[in-house]
C-alpha cells in the first residue's frame, strides 16, 4: 500500500468515526461478510444446508439470493437493502449460521 492511499484510508476511517458513521459502516461490513458466506454456502456445499423451515435460514438465504455478484460487491449489495431488510439479515445471522453446528459436529466426529 502507497504511503498516499494509506493516508487517504486513515483520513477516512478518522472522518467516519468523528461523524458518528463507524457503526453503520461496521453494520455494512458485517452484513457483507454474512452475504459472502451464504453464497459460499449455497455454492460450495461442503455442509449440507440447513432446514429451510427454519425463518433465520429463510431470511438470511432470501436476502442473499437477490445479491447479483457479479454487478456489484457484497458492501455495495448491502449498501443498497432497505433498513428493514438489513436488520432483518444481522438479526437473523447467527441463527441460520447455528443451523448448520449440528451438522458440522458430526462430520468432525
């Protein structure tokens, strides 16, 4: 990294945490993070899926199937959710990230 553009990445984080805008960038960056894996989930299939019974599964694999990879990043994607569907992704992550635990202690076994 160029001493310019580690500058210029410092003088924005210390503009986003001065304007209070960190956490809705962490918020963005999580809810990324969570796109990335679903996709890797769905795609790879290393583990098999979760329950789609389950709402979290529902939520979380809904919200990440409308995610068009291609065109734009995970962030962008995020960027773009409506508040109400991006609280639904963070709040709903964990849970469809537990449903696959009881699968995956069995295949450690």
């Amino acid at each position: 990294m160029t001493a310019r553009i580690h500058t210029t990445t410092l003088a924005r984080a210390i503009a986003e945490i001065a304007e209070g805008d960190l956490a809705d960038r962490m918020r963005l960056e999580t809810a990324a993070r969570i796109l990335a894996t679903a996709r890797r989930a769905g795609a790879e299939a290393p583990l098999p899926a979760p329950a789609m019974a389950d709402p979290a599964v529902q939520a979380v694999t809904e919200i990440a199937r409308h995610w068009d990879a291609g065109a734009v990043t995970a962030f962008e994607y995020a960027e773009t959710l409506p508040a109400a569907a991006l609280e639904r992704l963070l709040r709903a992550a964990p849970r469809w990230a537990a449903a696959f635990a009881p699968r995956t202690d069995r295949l450690a076994a």
